[in-house]
C-alpha cells in the first residue's frame, strides 16, 4: 500500500512539474515557428522581387 501511494505522490509532483514546464515549452516552440515562418516569408519576397 505505501508504494502505490508513493506512485501517486510522485505522479502528481510530475503533472505539476510538466504543467509548469508546458507553456514554456510552448512558447519556445511558438516562437522557433513564428520565426521560421518569418524567414520563409522573407525569403520568398526575396525570391519574387
């Protein structure tokens, strides 16, 4: 019984830990995206001109 509680202790610390972690993870991936796309946008006008 103590180690199934122990599993569910350790798996809230980690959704807690995840949770904190995923909207940077998000917004790092968000802006890699935003800047990529820049880039092709630019370079596609570029291209064009």
């Amino acid at each position: 019984m103590d180690g199934y509680r122990y599993c569910i202790d350790s798996m809230n610390m980690n959704s807690i830990e995840s949770l904190t972690l995923l909207p940077i993870d998000l917004l790092i991936s968000a802006y890699r995206f935003i800047v990529t796309t820049a880039y092709g946008f630019i370079d596609l006008s570029y291209r064009f001109y």
